[in-house]
C-alpha cells in the first residue's frame, strides 16, 4: 500500500514538474514568436507612462497606508524590458537563457534610463535580475499587442477583484463561512487588490486563487499532492521571488478543508500539515531545478553554479550598509517593519490615540479568552474541537517569521512587498479565532 502510493507520488511529481516546464516553455515560445512592431507603440507609451511615476509610486499617500500602496515600478520596468529586448536574440537563448546573475552585473544605468534608452537606440539590451525566466515577462508581451501598462494595470486590478469575490463566494458554499472570511479578510487587510497593479506582486495573489479553486476540485486524499505541487511550481514560474511564499496559504486552506470534514485529529492533521508543506517545497525547486538543467543543457552553461552562488548571497551573505549590525537584527527589524505596515496594525501604530485603541483591542481580546476558557470547561466537544485546531494554525500564524530568518536581509530590504507574506499567518490566525465564536454547522448525512 505505502509502495504504491509512493510509485504514485513519484510519478504524478515528474507529470507534473515536466508539465509545468514545458508550459513555461511554450508560453515564452508564443510571446517572443510576437515582432516587435506589434507592441512597440504600446512600450513606447508604457515607458512614458513610468517615467512620469517614477520607480516606487504609490496611490494614497498618509502614512498610516503608505506602503501597502506602493508600486514596484522598478521591477516592472525590468519586465518591460526584458519583454522587448529577448526578441533580438536567438529563440532558445530568449526562452532560457535570460539569467544573469546581479553579482556579476555593472548597474550603471537606473531602470528609468534602460527603458529610455531603448526607446532611443542607445541600448539594446539590459542586465537582468538573478530569476530564471520568469514567464510573467511572456504574459506581459503578449497583453503589449492590445494594451500600454497604465491600461494592463486596469485590467489586472479588476480581474483580481472579480476572481477574489468568486473564490470566497466558493469557499462560502463548498467549505464554510469561517473558511471564507478568514480568507477573503486575510487578502484584503495584505493588499491584494493593490498588488495587482504591479506585474512583480500580482503573480503570487493570482496563483493562490487560482490554486484555491483547485483545492476545492481536488480535495480528495489522492489528489491533494498534486495541489501543492501544482500551486508551489506556478509560482517558480510567474514570480520573480518578490512574494512566492503567499502562495503557502494553500496549505492552511487544506487544513480549513480537513476541518471541515471534520478531520480534526490532532496527529493526523500535523502529518497532513507537513506532508502538503514538503510537497510545496518540492514543486518550488523543482520546477527552479528544470529550468536551471534545462538553460544548462540548452545553452551549455553551468547556470547551477551561478543559483547556487546567489541563493547563498541572498539568504547567509547578503548586508546592506545601512542596516542592522547584527544577524538578529535584520531578522527582529525585517518582523518588524513588515508586521507593523499589515492593517489594522498600521492603523493603530499612526493613530494619536495609540493607548485607547491598545486597550480596546487588550479588552476584546481578554474577553474572548474568557469566552474560550469557560465554554471549554463546560462543553468537552467544543473544547477537543478548539485543541484540534490550534497546533496546526499556530505553526502556519509563525511561518512569516521563519521566512524572515531564512532571508533576513532581502526582507529587511524590501519590508514594503513582503508585508504580503503575512497573509498566511492573518489567514490562519482568524480562522483560529473565527472557530471559537462560531459552531461548526453539522453535516447531515442524508
């Protein structure tokens, strides 16, 4: 039994891997296939449309929002360039060859002057951040035949509003209103709705409701791996590692999933837990791992020695002068600064009336402990029911900070885009609360 189902893990793992790659693969194909003439009108306006922005604009300017609403224009005029300039060069080096890695490279131009130079002749082609082929880029080229960025922006914000509302409207009647709240909440209060404004943001959001539907389709024992392995290798693809880890909230979505079956064995649902979290972590590098061997043998370079060189930098090397002194001070800091621009929290840090709201806040939450204490020494079935959620959730409410630690510096750097990690743990840590307020609806069997 347990070697069959291995034999069945193995070969859905490969299916999948190799499905993914070569969907990558053809996507880029398809998008570079485009001449230049078709989307240079687009680009051109693009280009001017960034220039008056500048590299990091934002919507709402008070502080108490500020940096939720901030677009990482920097990064999407990377995008843009890429998406115009791969088509100079032979097809295969296009589609796997556009790694290089930021070691090695002279950054001599700001991303502003790259996208005007190419507009103007000067330069031809623009040093590329360490992600292996991200296919966003193929995406964005191909929406540049229909549409300038301002108009692709547009576009993606209502998309992402449309598939949000549908995905907790689903989550709603297929697993239960706590799910769906906790949910839909979880990406409001991380800004989901702002990051669909910026191709380098978007793409992890996207995933994650995509991958959520998923979940509701094939949420059979057998079928769940493939979820995880599904969710986890899109989002090598399609993000440039701004925000991949949002993307882990699929595994406290199959905990709500099994709760709601009432799966609620404290042991099993641990094993389940780091089952469906392995399994994201091997589609992640999986599908990094094909397109390095792929651009290795493709274009015959050790690009594996260029990842393995700047994941090292990114997560033990990497400092920035003006940081912190020490390595727990970028990891605290990095906790810091992401945490306090999540909402309600930036809310309550800006406010001039700090210490009322704290006390409300202390106020409600000690109610709510009372609540909890006394109906589970009343009601045993209600109490084994609160224990058998907690370890899990509890673990996945701390999983931002274990990200912090593995990449302190690159989170200390960039706080503003990985405020968005927290959706795991808002997600996980309502549902907690969302259990304890409301009864689970019995399911009649019928």
């Amino acid at each position: 039994m347990i070697k069959n189902r291995t034999k069945r893990l193995i070969k859905d793992y490969i299916k999948i891997i190799c499905l993914l790659f070569i969907f990558g693969s053809l996507l880029k194909i398809c998008a570079y296939c485009i001449p230049n003439r078709l989307v240079i009108d687009n680009f051109v306006t693009s280009v001017s449309q960034m220039k008056a922005q500048g590299e990091y604009p934002v919507i709402v300017t008070d502080e108490f929002y500020y940096e939720l609403n901030r677009f990482d224009n920097y990064s999407d005029m990377i995008i843009l360039n890429e998406a115009i300039t791969q088509e100079s060069f032979p097809i295969l080096e296009a589609v796997y060859g556009d790694y290089v890695s930021v070691l090695s490279e002279d950054e001599t131009h700001s991303a502003t002057d790259n996208l005007v130079g190419i507009v103007d002749g000067e330069i031809q082609s623009y040093w590329s951040y360490a992600r292996q082929w991200s296919a966003s880029v193929a995406i964005i080229r191909i929406l540049l035949v229909f549409w300038n960025y301002n108009q692709i922006r547009v576009l993606s914000h209502s998309i992402m509003i449309i598939l949000l509302l549908y995905v907790v409207a689903r989550l709603y009647q297929e697993v239960d209103m706590k799910t769906a709240m906790s949910y839909g909440v979880a990406m409001v209060l991380t800004g989901a709705d702002v990051s669909a404004y910026s191709t380098n943001l978007c793409m992890a959001f996207y995933i994650m409701n995509i991958g959520a539907l998923l979940a509701l389709k094939m949420n059979k024992d057998d079928d769940r791996h493939k979820v995880c392995l599904l969710v986890a290798g899109l989002t090598a693809l399609f993000d440039m590692f701004s925000v991949p880890f949002v993307t882990v909230g699929i595994v406290v979505l199959m905990r709500c999933i099994d709760y709601k079956n009432n799966n609620r064995v404290i042991k099993k649902n641990i094993i389940r837990l780091m089952f469906d979290s392995i399994m994201w972590l091997m589609g992640y590098l999986g599908v990094w791992i094909t397109k390095w061997l792929a651009a290795s043998i493709i274009l015959r370079k050790n690009f594996f020695l260029e990842a393995f060189n700047e994941s090292m930098y990114q997560s033990q090397q990497y400092e920035v002068e003006w940081g912190p002194s020490t390595f727990i001070g970028y990891i605290g800091t990095a906790i810091k600064y992401t945490l306090y621009n999540v909402i309600p929290i930036n809310l309550i840090k800006t406010s001039n009336k700090q210490g009322f709201i704290l006390g409300v806040v202390l106020i409600l939450m000690l109610s709510l402990l009372s609540f909890c204490i006394i109906k589970m020494n009343k009601n045993k079935e209600y109490r084994m029911r609160i224990i058998s959620v907690l370890p899990c959730n509890l673990l996945m409410v701390l999983f931002p900070c274990l990200c912090c630690i593995v990449m302190r510096t690159h989170a200390y750097v960039h706080y503003w885009m990985w405020i968005r990690i927290w959706f795991v743990s808002i997600f996980a840590g309502l549902y907690i609360i969302f259990d304890v307020i409301m009864k689970q609806k019995e399911q009649e069997n019928t």
